[in-house]
C-alpha cells in the first residue's frame, strides 16, 4: 500500500480507502456486522488507515462499527459527517443554512459522531451536502473556527453534491476547507476541469468517491440484476439503466482490449490517476472485496495512453434523483 498527503492536514493516508456506507445497513440491503467487522481487520491488514463514515450511515451505525474494530488506535484516520438538518440529499438550490447546518446542530453532531466512535477528536469532519452560497454566511464560518479552535476535528471538509464538483469553489476560497469528497469516475470526469486545479493550488486533500458508479463499473450490473426490495439502486438503476450501463462498459472493455473482470481494477486505478486525489473509497462488505480493491490500487496509477482511450467514455448524465 501507498500513502499520500491528504492535502495540507498533514495527514498521510492510503491511496484506498474504506467506504463505509455500506457497513450501516442502511438503504444497502445484506451487510451484517461480524462480515463488515472482518472486512474492516481485513482492509486494515492491507494497509488501509483511512476510513470515511457519516452520521447518516444507519443513524450512526457504521462509526460505531468502526469503533469496535479500530477502538481508539491512532494507527488509522476516521472521517465522519454532519447530516443536513432537514435530511435532504443533495442540498437544494434554494436550501438556506439556517434549514441545512445551523451551528447548534452541527456542534450536537459532532459530539454524537464523536461518542459513537469512542474518540475525544475526529481526524476529518464533513458537511455531508453543500451550497457554495453557504460559503459566504458568517454563521458558517464561525461555526468551523469554533470546531478547529476546539480541537474536536483535525481537519474539516465538504462532500459535494453529487454530480456539482464546482459547486465547492467558493468555500475553498475561504481557506477554512481542507478537504473535498466528489464523485470521480471513468463516466464522471468532471472534477478534472475546475476542481481539481483549484485543490491542487491551494493545497486541498481530495476524496474520491463512487468509483464503481454504484456498482456499474464492476461490471455487476446487467440488464437482468435484480435488487432486493428496500436497496436503494432499485432507483439509480431504474427504468432502462441497467441495460444502457451494461452497454457502456462492454464498450470500455472492447476499446481497451480487457476481460470484464478486469473492469473494477481499471476504474479503482483510473480515480488515482491524477496526482490531485489523496484517497479513492469504494464500499467495501466483504473482506475479499477489500483484499481485491487493495491489490488493485498497487498496481498504482494508469498510463498516460490508458487514460486518453478512458477519455471518450466521459459520461454527462445524473443518476440521482431531484428533490
């Protein structure tokens, strides 16, 4: 396993980590906890030391997974979120900060976050949507100061609405986020072309997340799958998108001359392509999908030409619904 800054926390984290979504048994149908427990000491044997969880994931479920297997080691990195207030995925336009993160509710979070994993200090805390108008709300910036200067999370960061890698500029303008989570995928290549530049000049940690595209660029996905009743890709892939994403990555394959179960290699390599991302999260459940993903990201990066033949396969499409 390698390691890379994330950012300028000076942090040094694993070039994969553990998505741990899936692990809180919410809207993700099947995970249980002595399998997600070993999946956690198993991705940890492969060198893995970042872990990314959230509030949200199962009402706090997955962070107090994390805490029965990692407890208070030092040895590993645990990132958390604050849900929005008024529960909704991804923030709207006209959502204010008042309705989403008033300082109350996110200092009541970060200690309920901060109890759940059995820590005195989380090492990265997380707005878990965003509206750059936020950016400018005094409300705001006085609430992540009070954070920093309180020493209950090392670093604070932004998961970005899905599919709006832009929609974060502002607030790094500010110089008080010191890491972003954004989707970046061989379909969503979007945060190449603002984003990533603006981290690389001011020195912010990038999280790549969904690098499967929930699952589509495993090469799992095919017009038959089924999903149990409650999972909630029954939406992402409603309608015909599982025939069309089971199209699109036969493509990727036959253009670059791969077996499809060579696919979740590729894109787990594709998202640590540029030099800007610190980590790559896909959820893991199983201990061998984390030994997989951990033999995948050492192979290290793609080659130039590899990814110029990924370029073409960009995808401007969102999957997730509106609110």
């Amino acid at each position: 396993m390698r390691y890379r800054k994330l950012g300028r926390t000076g942090m040094e984290i694993s070039e994969l980590g553990f998505g741990a979504w899936g692990i809180g048994q919410f809207m993700w149908i099947g995970a249980d906890d002595a399998t997600s427990l070993e999946a956690l000491k198993a991705a940890r044997d492969a060198g893995v030391n970042f872990y990314d969880t959230a509030l949200a994931y199962g009402e706090g479920h997955s962070e107090r997974l994390l805490a029965r297997a990692f407890g208070s080691s030092a040895e590993v990195f645990l990132a958390t979120k604050v849900p929005p207030k008024n529960l909704i995925w991804p923030a709207r336009p006209d959502s204010t900060l008042a309705e989403v993160f008033p300082r109350e509710h996110v200092l009541a979070s970060l200690n309920t976050s901060l109890a759940n994993l059995g820590r005195e200090r989380v090492d990265l805390f997380q707005f878990h949507v965003w509206n750059d108008r936020w950016a400018d709300e005094p409300e705001w910036r006085r609430t992540v100061e009070e954070i920093k200067a309180g020493g209950k999370a090392r670093a604070i960061g932004i998961s970005i609405n899905d599919h709006q890698p832009s929609n974060s500029l502002r607030a790094l303008s500010t110089g008080l986020v010191d890491v972003v989570q954004v989707i970046y995928n061989i379909f969503d290549q979007s945060p190449e072309d603002e984003l990533f530049p603006a981290c690389r000049r001011q020195c912010v940690g990038v999280i790549a997340r969904v690098p499967f595209d929930e699952g589509s660029l495993t090469g799992h996905i095919r017009p038959e799958t089924q999903f149990p009743e409650g999972d909630w890709r029954n939406l992402y892939f409603a309608g015909g998108r599982k025939r069309e994403v089971w199209e699109r990555v036969q493509h990727i394959c036959a253009d670059l001359g791969i077996k499809l179960e060579e696919l979740p290699a590729l894109a787990l390599r594709f998202c640590i392509s540029p030099p800007e991302v610190s980590t790559v999260i896909p959820g893991i459940r199983t201990p061998a999908h984390a030994r997989a993903n951990a033999e995948a990201v050492a192979a290290g990066a793609l080659t130039p030409a590899t990814l110029a033949q990924l370029r073409p396969h960009r995808w401007v499409r969102n999957y997730y619904p509106e609110h």
